[in-house]
C-alpha cells in the first residue's frame, strides 16, 4: 500500500466511491441504450425487455442484506474489490453469441453483484468523515451514478451505432476489472467510528448499544427513508430500462440524439445534489433542525417529481417532455443522497451498514415491479406513445402522495429521542434487575 497521509486518503477513497459508481451505473444504463437493437438482434417484445430489467433486481436486495450484514465484520475494501470483480465477469459472456436466457441469467448475476454496491460505497466514506462533515463527500460519491449515466450515453450509445451493443458490455468489462485493480493498491479502511446525536456518544457507548432490528423497523424515520427510496427507485429503474426507449419510439429522436437526452436527462442532477447538498450541510451548521435540512428537503422534491411526471402526459411540445423527465429523474433521485444521510444519524454505527443495505434492499424492490410494469403498458395498450403515458401516469400518482407523507414521516431528531427513552427504559430495567439480584443475595 502507498504511503499516503490520512486526509488525502480520505479523499482518494471518496474519488474511488465516485469511478464506482461511475461503472455502476453504465452497467445499469446500457441495457437501455442498447434495447432497440436488442429487441431486434434477440427478437425480443417489450414484455421480455420488461422482464430483462425486472431480472436485474432479482436478488438484487437478498445480497444487499447480506453484504450490509458482512460490512459489519468483514473489511469494507474487500468487499467492494469482490463485487466490482463480479460486475466486470457477468459483462463478458454478452459480448458473443447471445440468447434470452443467457442476458436474463447475465443481468441477474450483475444485480446481485451491484445490489450491495451504493450502501457499502457510503458506508466506507462515511468510515473516513463525521456526520457534520458528509454531505459534500456523500453528494461527490452519488455523482459518480450521475456520471456514469451521463457519460453512458454518448459513449455507450457511439460504441452500439459504430460497432455493435455487444461492444459496449466489452468496454464495461475491461472498466470494472481495472477499477478492481486500482481499488486493491490504493483503498484502506477510515477509522471514524461515530454517529451524529445523543444516540451514541462515544465509543465505548456505541459498542454496548444496540437497538433490536425490529424496533428500527417501526421507526418512522427509517421507514419514511425505506418509502421514499422505493419510489425514487421506481423512477430510476423504469429510467435506465425505458427512457432511452421513449426517447426514441415515444418521441421520435433518432439515436444519437436519444444518447445525448438521456444523458442530459440524467446529468442535470449533478449540479442539483452538489447544490443542495453544500446547501444542506449550510443549514445544519446554522442550527437548523435536520427534520428540515434533511427530511423536508428529500420528501418535497419527491412529491414534485410526480407532478413533473404528469408534465409528460399532456398534449405538449417534445423537448418540454424531455424538460419534464429530466425534472423528475433529479428530484426524485435526491432520497438517494439525504437517505444514507438520515440513517447514519439515526442508526447506531454498529447497525449502520447492515441498515444501509437493509434501506437500498427493501427501496430497490421497486426495480423488480416498475421495468416490468412498463413493459407492460407500453406492450399492451394501442401505441408505443399511449403506453408511456398510461405507465408514467400511474407513477406520478404514487410520487405525489409519498412525498407528502415523507414530510411527516422523516424527523431524525424525533427517531434519536425515541432511541434515547429506549436506551434510558433498558438500562432502567438492567438496573432495577441488578437491584433484586443483589437484594436476594444478602436475604441468603
């Protein structure tokens, strides 16, 4: 390992979270840059490409628990090099010969090698920073699937109209080996061992305090978190499975164009996030509640990304569509930044990254529902164009009514307080045990 000192470490581990990411999301966005000429190499209906980016979810969330649960003993740096490594070998068989049961076997093996990747990418940058000093490194790290996105369209789509869209699975296999390489010299494990508020205040307390899962699971912080990330997933999956699809046969763009919208689509989130996150760290650095700073500036966007999604619907001009799209891929994807947030105040640390993967599991279920839903409306109603806008109809009517009620449900300083009445009620009862114990003991 290369000697390099603490503070540039954390930065080089934050710059490595982000290529992560990058790859990440090229893997999830090529299949929809590449659906036409997929749907016509393999014959393929929209039903089956439904089903192609439902697959990728399939054990999706399983192994995002389990990694979220193994992130708790095992090293952080080993974990990412094995799920990086598995990402680059699924792409390779696509690059031949190619049948439906091979790219659904391929996408599977891929979701359950990516399902862990985001929780465990936070929770080794949160492992380097404290909660009053991780938005910005948070928002830099969820940029990288901006990034991958936006520079999955262009490049991606080249490779596909200049070669073929087996070419691109190729270029994604090589990316995520050499990531693999890089990360196996230069990743190390941070030593910030902290979680904001009274909750855990050091060490030793946070080692003897643990909440029982159940208990975190009936916390409306946590399941406010768990919601909203469900309907922001629901927009990004039926995005990388479809949007490039209903820029194309919905629309009318030819390709080339399709590439550079999606991109578009996708990249106005980068300066978004980056804004409102310095803006949010502002706002807790002025004593602002993170109720506010946090929870109301994640739920609000939500329920206004269904309105946008609405936008799409309407009688009006193509280019205010893509307006629209690209108004509710960025703020719906804001719970993807605030969430992870939220939970390392909530959570104890020990928790923390079995809870990471226990959020991104149950929220990305919505990846197993939304793609194939989709496929659906667009396979069976009368019109490409008609079937996006019955499918993006039915999702702005779920985006709208859960972002309202995340305002109400998201409230860390609430959740912290209930966390502090149990801790005080058990060490009550420990006490009141101890008391009876040694009273028994002097009537012997």
């Amino acid at each position: 390992m290369f000697h390099i000192s603490t503070r540039w470490r954390a930065w080089i581990v934050v710059a490595m979270m982000f290529l992560f990411m990058l790859i990440n999301f090229a893997d999830k966005a090529v299949i929809g840059l590449a659906a036409v000429p997929m749907m016509h190499d393999l014959g393929l209906t929209p039903q089956q490409l439904g089903l192609v980016g439902s697959s990728f979810f399939l054990l999706f969330s399983t192994a995002g628990v389990l990694f979220g649960f193994a992130a708790n003993r095992i090293k952080t740096k080993w974990l990412l090099a094995v799920l990086a490594l598995t990402w680059a070998l699924v792409q390779f068989p696509l690059v031949g010969t190619v049948s439906f049961p091979l790219l659904i076997l391929c996408r599977i093996l891929l979701g359950a090698g990516e399902g862990p990747a985001y929780p465990l990418a936070v929770h080794a940058t949160y492992k380097w920073f404290d909660n009053s000093k991780r938005s910005v490194p948070s928002a830099i790290v969820l940029q990288g699937a901006n990034t991958g996105m936006l520079l999955s369209g262009p490049c991606l789509t080249f490779l596909i109209i200049h070669y073929d869209w087996h070419r691109a699975f190729l270029v994604l296999g090589i990316a995520g080996c050499l990531w693999t390489v890089l990360w196996l010299l230069l990743g190390a494990e941070g030593t910030v061992d902290e979680t904001a508020g009274p909750a855990v205040s050091d060490t030793a307390q946070h080692a003897s305090r643990h909440v029982p899962y159940r208990r975190l699971f009936v916390d409306p912080t946590l399941a406010g978190c768990i919601l909203l990330t469900f309907v922001g997933y629901s927009v990004l999956s039926v995005g990388f499975t479809w949007f490039p699809a209903y820029l194309r046969l919905a629309l009318g763009y030819p390709a080339a164009d399709a590439g550079w919208l999606f991109s578009l689509i996708v990249g106005a989130g980068i300066p978004v996030t980056l804004a409102i996150s310095f803006f949010s760290q502002w706002l807790a650095g002025k004593g602002v509640s993170s109720r506010l700073s946090r929870g109301v500036m994640t739920s609000v966007p939500v329920a206004l990304a269904g309105l946008a999604l609405f936008g799409t619907t309407l009688p009006i001009d193509a280019g205010i569509k893509v307006l629209c799209l690209s108004a509710t891929s960025v703020l719906s994807q804001l719970i993807f930044f605030f969430a992870p947030l939220i939970i390392g105040e909530v959570t104890p640390t020990g928790q923390r990254a079995a809870w990471l993967g226990i959020n991104a599991s149950l929220g990305t279920l919505a990846g197993l529902i939304a793609p194939a839903l989709m496929g659906h409306f667009v396979g069976d109603t009368q019109g490409v164009a008609e079937g996006f806008r019955h499918g993006f109809a039915v999702m702005g009517s779920i985006l709208v009514p859960c972002g309202l009620l995340g305002i109400w449900l998201l409230n860390p300083e609430r959740s912290v307080r209930r966390l502090q009445h149990f801790h005080a009620r058990a060490e009550s009862v420990r006490d009141d045990r101890a008391t009876t114990s040694s009273g028994r003991e002097e009537v012997v």
